[in-house]
C-alpha cells in the first residue's frame, strides 16, 4: 500500500514527461519560474534542486524532482511536528 504523502508528488507531475523544463516544474508545483531556477542554482547542496542545464535551458528529470519533493516535504513535517504539539499539547 501506498501511503498518501508519497502519492502527493505524482499526482503533480504525471501530466509532464520524463524531462522537465523550468516551466514545467514552476507550472506543476505553482511557483515562479525565477524560484525553481534559484533552486536548481543553490549553493547548499542539501536544498539544490536535481537539474542539468543544457546551453541556456534546464532539463529537470521528473522522477529525480519527485525524489526531491519527497525529502524535502519529509524533513518540513518532521521538524515543524514537534514545535505544533508544544504549542497546542
């Protein structure tokens, strides 16, 4: 069985092919174009977004970026449970 969390992502990026433009990934996941590139150049590897840049264009795989979504999502529920449950506990 599939838990819920890890379906999120696909029913984001099942529309788009295998390789993203910055586009796409700005349309998908409903953010400016300006912030996926910022993503995709961040000097701290931890938060850099999984992307090569071909020429002038990035090409973004998609089940690279569902892997991403995945860790990043996870670490954000994670860190703001406890601070939720002091606050309301």
């Amino acid at each position: 069985m599939t838990s819920p969390t890890a379906e999120w992502p696909d029913s984001l990026l099942r529309d788009y092919g295998q390789m993203m433009s910055v586009r796409d990934v700005a349309q998908a996941l409903n953010i400016e174009e300006s912030n996926v590139r910022a993503l995709l150049t961040a000097t701290h590897h931890a938060g850099r977004m999984p992307g090569v840049k071909l020429g002038k264009s990035w090409r973004i795989d998609r089940d690279q970026l569902r892997v991403y979504l995945l860790a990043h999502h996870n670490y954000r529920s994670l860190s703001s449970t406890p601070t939720r449950e002091a606050n309301h506990g």
